[in-house]
C-alpha cells in the first residue's frame, strides 16, 4: 500500500496539481488516505516485528508531512473569505508547493530505508557503505531525470538565463567532488579502496571546476560526460571481496562509461553544439521540442547505473550470493527495475508537457508579437500537405505602412522553434485554478 501511494500516487498528483488538473485533489485524497492506512497497519499488525529503524523514524516524519499537506489542501479548497486571506493564503499556497514537491524525494528515501529494514541491511558497520552507495545511485537516478525534463520542458528556462546544461552540472560536480574529497578516509591505515575513493573525489572537483569555466556564457562542455566516463572506468576495476559483487560493479561502471560516451555524441554529433531542442526534426505532437531518440540513451544508461550501484553494497551481495544468484541474473534484475523507472519517469513528464505545464490548459498564454505572420502553425508542427508550412496572416493595423518593409521577414524553419508559450515562469502553480 505503501509503495503504492508513494511511487506511484503521490508523484502523479503532485504532476496534476503542476498542471491544475481536476483529478489533483481526488488522487491527492485517495493518496492520503491509501498511505495513512498503510502507516496504521504498520503500527498494528501481529506478524514479524522490527526493532526501532531509521525506516520506522522517518515514517513518523512523513506522517506529520502528509498531515501538513493535507490540511494545506483543505484549507486552499474552503476560499475562506476573511480579513486575514490575502496575507494567509500565499504563504499556505507556498507551503502546499514545496511540500507537494518534496514528496516524491522523500517517498523515495523511505522506500529505500524499507528495502534496507525488510532484509536487516546497513546496521553497525555497514552504514557507511550503505549511505554512500545509496547516495551516489540515487544522484545518478536524479540526474537522468533532470536530463529528461531539460531536454523536454526547460529548453527556454535554460535559454532564458544564458545557461548551458553542463554548466550547471559541473557545478554539482565539483561540489560533490569537494565533499567526497576530505570524508572517504574515516580514519585509520589507508587502504587502496580509500585511495581510490578519494582520487575519484579529486576528479569531480579538478574536472568541475574545469567543466564550470568552459561551460560558462552558455558553452556546451563534453567535460561532465568524460568524468562520468573515467568514474565508470573506476568503477568497473573495483576489485570486491564477492565475485558476484566485482561483476555487477563492472556492469555499473559499463553502463557509466555507456552513458558519458552517448553524452558526448549528443552533444557533439546530435545537436552539434548547440542547445536541446534545436535538432533538425518535426515536433512529435504534444511535445514542446523535437527530440532525437538517441537523446534518450543517456538518461536510461545513468538510470541503470545508478540502480546497479545501489543494488551492489556488501551486505546485498553476500546475500545474493548466499542464495546461489549469479551476476546476470543479479544484472537483468536490475535492468528490469530501470525500464520500469525510466517508463514512469517518461510518463510523468509527459503528462505535464502534455497538459500544458505550469500554465495548465486554462492558463493564458503570453501574446505574440504583432508581426505580419502568425508561427502558430509551425509550432504545431510541419504541414502534412508536402511538408509545405501553413503561416496564418494577421490583420494588418491601419496605420502601417504601405510600403514593404527593407527587412523581408524571415524564412520559416523546417523544425518547430521553442514555443514561448511554455515558459516555466517564476512563478508558484499550486493554484486553485483548474482544467478539466
């Protein structure tokens, strides 16, 4: 039930409430109450008990974070008319906002402590290896889904700000490289697993640090894919007491090398240095920009990754072992559940471009410029008559002129150009505003 209402509902409602869809409350309702269920069950169920767990601490957490959002939701839906509305009601809207927001991240660090507490992993010593393969894959996971909504929805958010995707990425890079840098070594003798731990951090912050100044002013910069590459070539040399271990770690670190070389040839090859939403292709209907199919490799091979590392700390390969699993079996597990994630992840993003994103389908889209031609034509995409684009005449003002202007206007592109009207605004959406 759980699982269900994390992965599953509160993700969707939190992609509807975005695009002020009607069914934003009812699935936030139904979501809300399919996870109090769960959590009272948990609480008072006779089968097999667990001793106190972060799993159990943070469950607690997000019953206080379900019961916030919940009378936020309640409260935005009453329209309340009294003094106080106008000061009262765009904080609660903030607040139903961020918390929206936040709960597909903390859904998926629970779901995460309850894989670890149903198997009595990561206690005592092996916290630490735990956190850090846990964290690393998760950032993984998260970066192929930053990927997939900036090649499909924030093209002009990027452009808006002069910024290249790999500028932002190197700095995360290099300030993950940072951290990583001065915790590795706990203490102790250092052993060839510290070094190499720690030298890999060195390479995050020195390859960041580099990625940052070339990528800045809106460069396109292959440096993040190549520390993507050299931490998977790391990666799959690491040698592991299990032979199951070594192997999927060599998987994880294939897949990252896979991934920084795609990342490369898309942005060298595909878009040929330019930004996303600029390749030479019609605009698949309902979609914001075109897209290339090779554009999605990279997402998928970091979501595979990042699933493989997780699912490689010491205590999970030891038991696999112990059950007599082998590395390829181990391996398309893990593969399957990145299909799965990469599906959902898709159909998430989709839904909101589809809807219209922020603005919702009875949002107002911003006006266009009076020029003489409309594009409105070209954005939905090319003509199915020849491929001959279809330009829409304004009414010309009276006081033009009538001579024709020195500057004939421009030639219509053969690709659907960013549409203006998908702007992601500064602004928050969790209005009460909605579509049908």
């Amino acid at each position: 039930m759980e699982a269900g209402a994390w992965a599953v509902l509160f993700p969707l409602a939190m992609v509807l409430g975005l695009v002020r869809h009607r069914f934003h409350v009812p699935l936030s309702i139904a979501a809300v109450v399919i996870s109090l269920t769960g959590f009272i069950f948990g609480q008072h169920h006779g089968g097999r008990q667990f001793k106190h767990t972060v799993h159990g601490t943070f469950a607690g957490v997000l019953f206080f974070l379900l019961l916030a959002q919940a009378a936020c939701g309640v409260y935005l839906r009453l329209h309340l008319a009294w003094s106080r509305e106008r000061y009262v009601r765009p904080v609660v809207l903030v607040i139903h906002g961020v918390l929206g927001r936040a709960f597909p991240v903390v859904g998926w660090a629970q779901m995460v402590f309850g894989i670890a507490t149903l198997q009595s992993w990561c206690e005592g010593g092996h916290l630490n290896q735990c956190l850090a393969h846990y964290i690393m894959g998760s950032a993984f996971t998260a970066y192929s889904v930053i990927l997939l909504i900036m090649m499909k929805c924030a093209v002009e958010w990027l452009r808006r700000r002069g910024c290249a995707q790999e500028y932002l990425d190197s700095w995360v890079i290099f300030i993950w490289g940072m951290i990583n840098t001065f915790t590795e070594h706990q203490g102790g003798p250092w052993t060839h697993k510290d070094l190499q731990h720690t030298l890999m951090g060195v390479v995050w912050w020195a390859g960041g640090a580099a990625g940052v100044w070339l990528s800045r002013k809106g460069q396109r910069s292959v440096l993040p894919a190549v520390i993507i590459m050299l931490t998977g070539w790391a990666m799959s040399g690491h040698k592991q007491a299990v032979a199951i271990s070594t192997h999927i770690h060599a998987l994880f670190g294939y897949a990252l090398m896979a991934g920084g070389v795609c990342r490369i040839i898309e942005i060298c090859f595909v878009l040929r240095d330019a930004p996303s939403g600029t390749v030479d292709r019609p605009t698949v209907p309902g979609a914001w920009f075109p897209v290339s199919v090779f554009q999605y490799l990279p997402p998928f091979l970091l979501v595979a990754g990042g699933i493989m590392f997780m699912s490689a700390t010491d205590e999970e390969m030891r038991w696999a072992d112990a059950k007599g699993i082998d590395y390829v079996t181990w391996g398309l597990i893990d593969f399957s559940v990145a299909f799965l994630l990469f599906l959902w992840f898709n159909i998430l993003i989709d839904t909101y471009v589809g809807y219209g994103g922020r603005y919702g389908l009875s949002g107002e889209r911003p006006k266009e410029p009076q020029h003489f031609f409309s594009y409105s034509n070209i954005e939905q995409g090319l003509s199915t008559n020849n491929d001959v684009v279809a330009m829409e005449s304004f009414d010309v003002p009276e006081h033009a002129p009538s001579q024709p202007s020195q500057q004939p206007p421009p030639p219509p592109r053969l690709y659907a150009p960013p549409p203006t009207t998908h702007i992601l605004e500064d602004q928050d959406p969790f209005d009460d505003t909605e579509i049908s």
